[in-house]
C-alpha cells in the first residue's frame, strides 16, 4: 500500500495544495505531475498515482488558481501568466524539499509549463515527460482548426453560429462542442468520474482557462494565444519522452518541434487515444513513462 501524503505549500500570500504518493526519500528520484488547462485541477492527471507502484514518488499539486489551491476570480487577466506558474512549481519543488532531484511530466498546459521550466536549465531536473502538449499556440490554432473542418456541417454551424454572437455559454454551443471533445480530448464513453471532476470544477470557477486559453479548446482568445517555446527548445539538455494520441488535439504538427529541437527526445504516439492516454490507455501509458524514467535515470 502506497503512503499518501497531502498539505499546503505557502506561495506568495496563496496557497498551493499538494499530494504525495510514495516515500519522497527513499533515494527514488520523485516524479512531478503539473496539470492542464491553463485551469485544470489534478483530478484527470491522477492515474498518474499508478507510478508510485514501481517505489518512485508521485506529486501531484493543484496550481493556484485551481482545484484546492487558491482561488482568485477576482484576479485581471494579466496577472495569469507562464511567469507565475513557474514561480509556482519552483517554489513547490523548494518546499518539499526535492528542487535538486525530481523528475517532471506535464500534460497539455502542463507540458508547456514543463518546457518553459526545462529550457531555465533547473540544476534539479533529471528528465522531462512532456504529454499531449503544443510548441506553440499558433500550431495548435492550426491543428483546431483542421480538426474542427472535420466535424459534421451541423456542428461547425452551430458553432460558428454561436461564436458570432456570442453565446457561447449556450446548451446547444456546449452540445456542439462535446462533439469535438469527444473526438478529440477524450474518446472514452462515458469519460471517467476524474475527467468529469475536473470538467466540474472548471465550469465552477473558468478564471484561468477564460483568461489564458479562452471558452473552448478550439476557440483561443486568451493570454496564452501568441505563446510558443520552439525558439529555445535547444536549450533543452535533459532527457524527454513526447507524448501524444492519434486522435489527439496536440495533433502530430504541434508536437514535432519538440522532436525536431531537443536534443535527448523520443516520442510515442498511442493509437487509440486522443488527447488522455493515460485514462484511454491507462496500462500502456504508466508502463511509457515508468520505463522510460527508469531508464533514463533510474
């Protein structure tokens, strides 16, 4: 039975709620989840827990803003920024104690995160699992917007129609885009109970994706919508493993200059997932990772 450890992380005059699965001294190096969204919780990201299985600890943390951390709703759009949530994630590693040995894997935003923080050339990061994540925003719009020519006419009318005016806060603009989620974010039916939470609290509190994604995936008009990272990806110097789906929003265009720009990169493409291989191939993807870390530094 794996030990759980949960508390709260002083940042700032914020807190930042965290989750320890494992012994985080038992000379393991300890592996980080940093979540999506940009305002996510780690709900969905929880199979990752599985690794702690293999004796290596797995940390999960809400980031402020999101899920037990805390919230700000009332906080203007430009105080959400990369900068803050790698001020964040480095303050974390600093309390718990492991900021000269863990490893990190971020899925979607979390990815970016992950990237941003790997090309500062941390002294503690020993690998980087970057999951279902875009180099750049521009990359992603590109690949939405292909993937979203492809739903069915009725849908991209709906939501055309909706956009213009508006109203994307409408049942039938949410109904039309569940059509492309389910293509394309999660393409388990039902999603599970932790995918659903995380949904939950999204729609309970959208201050950070509003801020810096936008209304949906494909509908960025957010803080983050010029991001990218491709231009100092060779500074990369730590071993990373590329994640993504066949079906997956992080469309393979999106994640090829990771491939193409760091040095020490492989990539594995699941092919019956789309943007969640590690709920929609659970089993597969924690022996991914497992392997790779093991392998890497183990």
């Amino acid at each position: 039975m794996v030990n759980l450890t949960e508390g709260y992380a002083p940042f700032q005059e914020y807190q930042t709620w965290y989750r320890i699965c494992g012994d985080l001294h038992n000379g393991v190096t300890p592996l980080v989840i940093a979540h999506g969204g940009p305002g996510c919780t780690h709900d969905y990201v929880d199979a990752f827990r599985d690794i702690a299985e293999t004796g290596r600890a797995v940390i999960h943390y809400d980031q402020i803003g999101n899920g037990r951390s805390t919230h700000l709703p009332s906080k203007p759009t430009d105080f959400w920024q990369p900068s803050l949530f790698l001020a964040e994630l480095d303050n974390l590693l600093k309390y718990l104690g492991i900021d000269q040995d863990y490893a990190l894997l971020g899925q979607s935003w979390g990815g970016m995160l992950g990237a941003e923080h790997a090309v500062t050339l941390p002294s503690g990061l020993k690998a980087l699992v970057i999951a279902n994540s875009p180099a750049s925003m521009a990359l992603w719009l590109q690949a939405a917007a292909r993937l979203r020519s492809e739903l069915p006419a009725d849908v991209q009318e709906t939501l055309l129609a909706h956009e213009t005016a508006g109203t994307i806060n409408s049942a039938a603009y949410k109904a039309a885009s569940q059509v492309f989620y389910q293509r394309h974010v999660c393409r388990l039916d039902p999603w599970p109970d932790e995918v659903l939470r995380t949904f939950a609290a999204m729609d309970a509190d959208p201050t950070v994706y509003h801020a810096m994604n936008g209304p949906t995936e494909f509908h960025v008009i957010g803080s983050m919508k010029a991001w990218t990272v491709i231009d100092r990806l060779s500074a990369i110097e730590v071993p990373v493993l590329l994640i993504s789906g066949r079906y997956d929003e992080a469309a393979p265009e999106v994640v090829q200059p990771f491939a193409d720009h760091i040095k020490q990169a492989e990539w594995v493409i699941f092919e019956n997932s789309s943007h969640m291989p590690h709920v929609e191939e659970r089993e597969a993807c924690m022996r991914c990772v497992a392997d790779f870390l093991q392998r890497k530094i183990a």
